[in-house]
C-alpha cells in the first residue's frame, strides 16, 4: 500500500471507489498512523475504520452505517 492511498483493501475494495468523505476519513487515519505502523499496518488500521461506518450497499454505493442511540 503506498502513502496515497492506492491498492486494496483485504475485501477487495478499492479506494478510489469511495466517496469523496469516505477518502478523507480514510486519509486522515492513514496518515496518523503511517508514522506509527509503516504502510501496510496504516492501510488496514485505515480501512477498519471505514467499514466500522460505512458499508457499500446493494447498488454499488457506499452508506454510513446507523447509529443506535
């Protein structure tokens, strides 16, 4: 995985398929723990985040998991 964020996730989900919100969430933790981890570590810790909200639905498209109160 390099540091912009190309390649894959471990589900075969590409980032340029996200959604402009999504690759900002994406990036961010990417970027914080790139200093930490290294590359590969950083990809999948960035990637945990995302399916933790979000999900893609059955028409292609990425949704934000509800919230429970």
């Amino acid at each position: 995985m390099q540091r912009g964020g190309e390649g894959k996730s471990e589900q075969g989900h590409s980032f340029s398929e996200l959604p402009d919100e999504v690759k900002k969430a994406w990036k961010a933790t990417f970027d914080e723990e790139f200093s930490k981890n290294g590359g590969e570590a950083a990809a999948r810790v960035a990637w945990a985040g995302v399916y933790r909200a979000w999900e893609k639905g059955a028409s292609g498209q990425w949704v934000p998991l509800k919230a429970f109160d």
